[in-house]
C-alpha cells in the first residue's frame, strides 16, 4: 500500500497510510516528469535532482554498494 509521507510526518515520525489508485500514482509520476523537462528546456537546473541521478549513477558503477544505499537512515 502506497503511503502518503508529508514533511510534518518525516518531523513528527508519524506517517498516514492511504489507499491510492495505481493511477493516481502514475498521474504524479508524469507530473513530475513533465515538470522536469518543462525546467530542463528553460534552462533551470534542478540540483537535487542532479544529486539524485548523481548517487544513483555511483550506484550503478559500484562506487556505493547497494546494501548502503538501501540501508535505513537514523536522521
């Protein structure tokens, strides 16, 4: 089950779970996609996401194992 995590969750340590739609979850997907590309074409650079693809490319080349990359973290 899909679980709705707000900042106030990651704070509180609570989270709220949700039944959501495969749908729905594909529609934020494309949102996000689309949001993306609209920046990359104006010329605003995402950082985080540049971070993100950043990690998961030392992943993928081994530089970090995986078993760090999925472990839990405590902050």
């Amino acid at each position: 089950m899909p679980v709705r995590i707000t900042q106030q969750d990651v704070m509180n340590g609570d989270a709220e779970y949700r039944a959501i739609s495969r749908q729905f979850v594909l529609f934020g997907v494309e949102r996000r996609k689309a949001w993306r590309m609209l920046q990359s074409k104006t010329g605003i650079a995402n950082r985080e996401y540049a971070a993100q693809r950043a990690i998961l490319a030392d992943v993928d080349a081994g530089k970090i194992s995986k078993e760090l990359f999925t472990r839990e973290s405590n902050c």
